[in-house]
C-alpha cells in the first residue's frame, strides 16, 4: 500500500479510539524492514538503547492516508518509526502527536494568531487554525504546552528529556501557491518560532545545563556566494563563548557527534565517529547566561500573501507574465510531502518574490568540476 508507514502503528491511539477504520489493520499495522534505514539507526535510538528520555515534536510522523467518505486507512500524524512510538498526549509518549507534522497550512509561531487576536484580519491567520487534542494554533504553542507541564511537574527541570527533536516547517515555503502566505512570510514565521523556543529554554531553570542546535534541512539546495553546500548552523547555550564564530569545517554530521559527546552517547557509524565536533565551549563555565528576547517580525510582514493569477499588480505586462507563471509552476508542485517540490525551480521563485520579478537567481560559485567557473576569491565573510 502506498505510504505504508515502515514502524507499523498500534490498533489505538492515546485516546483510546482506532487509528484506522481499515478492516486489514484492525489489530494495528504491523511494522515492516525499512531497507533504506541506516543499520546504526537514529541519534533516538542511540539516545534511548542508553537510558536516556527522548520527546519528539514532528520528526518522522506520516502523513496518513484517507479512503472513501473520509475514513481512515493510515492515521495522519502518528509516529512511523517504531523508536519514536508511541505517540501521545500530556508528557505521555516518546511523540507528541498534538505537534503538527510538515504541513504548509499550519502556523510555526504564535504571531500570526495574535496579530489575529489585536486586528481581526483573516490575512495573518493560516488555513489550518488550529490543531489537536488542544486545539494549538501553532507548533510552538504546542510544544510550549508540553514544556510548562514539564516545568509544574518539576520545578528544577528535572522532568524535562535528556533530548529533545523539535521540527519547525514553514520555512519551507509553498512557493507562490495562491491563498498561501508569501516565501518572505512564511520564513518570517518559522523565524519567529524558533526565536520563541530559545526564549523559553533561555529563560527556565534548564538553561545553564542545554545546548540548542538549530540547522537547516536542506543544505544541499541553498546556494550563497560561497558553495551550494553551505547552510546555517546556530549552537546556542550558556556554555558556548559569546559571540563566537566557527570557521572550522563542520558539516550535519559534526553537529550529531557533538549531541553524542554531550549526551555520553557512542558513534551510531563511521561517519560520526570520525566526525570533528564543534568545540567553542567555554569550558571554564557558563559564562553567557543572559537569555534571549525573541522579537517579532513586522506584522505586515506576516500578513504578506502570495498574489493570484491574473490579480492587477503594479507591474509590467513582462512580469505579470512571469508572476502568472511561477504561480503555475507553483500549483504543480507537492508541498504536501516534505522535499518533492523540485529545489532548483522553487529556489527561483522564491529569489525572484524578494529580489524582483526579472531577477534571476545566480549560478552555484561551485559545482561538479567543468560544470561552473572556478572561483578565485575563497573568502567566505558574509560582511
């Protein structure tokens, strides 16, 4: 069956009621070899093999599959690997399943509901209001729940995971899809979000003792000036030197073997093992305390939308053209599934919404040898 999820799923969710009305899964699905899965596993197998709690907030959940008059043949957002099962409610669970899974229409942060909330303007609000046994408008609203239960469970934090996965979306965009919110603001959200959850931690009684890694999903498709390979990692804690910037190379890799050394967990293969950890800790003690401020972005800004076709803009007759195109080239894509959009056509669409609508996104500084000019000037300041 399509989409068949390879961790199987139980014949009842935490509430108690069926996850399928299929009659072949009414005892559950049965899990299946994953032969793609790595023999190692994931940094949560490793995390739990060793004793240590793991909380997950959207990573490998599935998309489910629904069959006539709305019945369900797979459950949309449960758990599909069986490390991360089972899902739940209130603490209860490796997954929480009141966490949104990828999901374009739905809020990463709780600006948009807010702004919503002052002015009554449906543009800030996402299709998906709300979501989950608890109706949160956002994935940081759901996620923040889970940690203030945390926190009254124990107040010093000790309730709180040894690790904890939280995947924020929106970032990913919807291209130029009419209804949706624009790439700028939807970016803007994810931002926002982020910014939310450092605020949070930074501000309770488990900051002095974590470390929050944020890296992008798709590095191999973000070219800069520099090398397509290139993204963004930021490693925020009390214990990393203030203001540092590391220009050591680290790749996704690296960012897993120092979770690993931090957790006292072992290499999960080769890769990691050899891996060169990120080391701009302040070893002598948490020497930046200070928390953060997350601020949010301009509410027009994130009220922004993407235009429909043939709606009157004040441009040329040659960019309603491209505009009317790209929105097209944008309705034809998956965004349902996360990475099916093709990477080289979305990342046009979304450098010519921000930088103009003839502007054309610049050609990878490097590439496979013979295929881009070599570039002579190395330096990879972003000044």
């Amino acid at each position: 069956m399509n989409q068949y999820p390879v961790g199987g799923f139980p014949a009842k969710g935490p509430d108690g009621k069926p996850l399928s009305d299929h009659p072949d899964f009414r005892d559950g699905a049965k899990p299946i070899p994953d032969v793609a899965a790595a023999p190692g596993g994931h940094l949560w197998d490793l995390a739990l093999r060793a004793g240590l709690k793991v909380r997950n907030y959207g990573f490998f959940v599935g998309n489910g599959v629904k069959g006539a008059k709305g019945t369900t043949i797979i459950p949309d957002n449960y758990p599909n690997d069986r490390a991360l099962q089972p899902g739940g409610h209130d603490l209860e669970g490796v997954t929480n399943v009141d966490f949104r899974r990828f999901d374009m229409d739905y809020a990463d942060s709780e600006a948009t509901g807010r702004l919503y909330d002052q002015t009554k303007d449906e543009r800030f609000l996402f299709a998906r209001k709300a979501f989950g046994k608890f109706d949160a408008r956002s994935r940081f609203e759901a996620w923040n729940r889970d940690f203030k239960l945390m926190l009254e469970k124990d107040p010093s934090g000790g309730a709180v995971p040894d690790l904890m996965l939280v995947r924020f979306c929106t970032d990913h965009t919807a291209g130029l899809n009419p209804g949706h919110h624009s790439p700028r603001a939807m970016v803007a959200d994810n931002d926002y979000a982020v910014g939310q959850l450092v605020d949070a931690v930074s501000r309770s009684p488990i900051w002095e003792s974590t470390a929050i890694f944020i890296i992008e999903d798709d590095a191999q498709n973000g070219p800069d000036h520099v090398d397509a390979h290139r993204s963004t990692c930021f490693v925020i804690s009390p214990w990393i030197r203030k203001g540092s910037v590391d220009h050591a190379f680290h790749n996704t890799v690296s960012v897993l073997k120092t979770m690993e050394l931090l957790l006292g967990l072992p290499p999960m293969c080769q890769y990691d093992a050899v891996a060169a950890p990120i080391m701009d800790w302040d070893l002598k003690g948490p020497s930046n305390r200070e928390p953060y401020a997350a601020v949010m972005p301009d509410r027009e800004l994130l009220r922004d939308r993407n235009p429909l076709k043939g709606q009157p803009q004040p441009v040329s007759p040659e960019a309603r053209a491209t505009i009317d195109r790209m929105i097209e080239q944008s309705m034809a894509m998956d965004f349902v599934n996360a990475d099916k959009a093709p990477a080289e056509l979305l990342n046009q669409i979304m450098w010519a919404s921000v930088k103009g609508w003839d502007s054309q996104l610049p050609p990878t500084p490097r590439g496979p040898q013979g295929l881009t000019a070599r570039q002579e000037d190395d330096d990879d300041d972003d000044d």
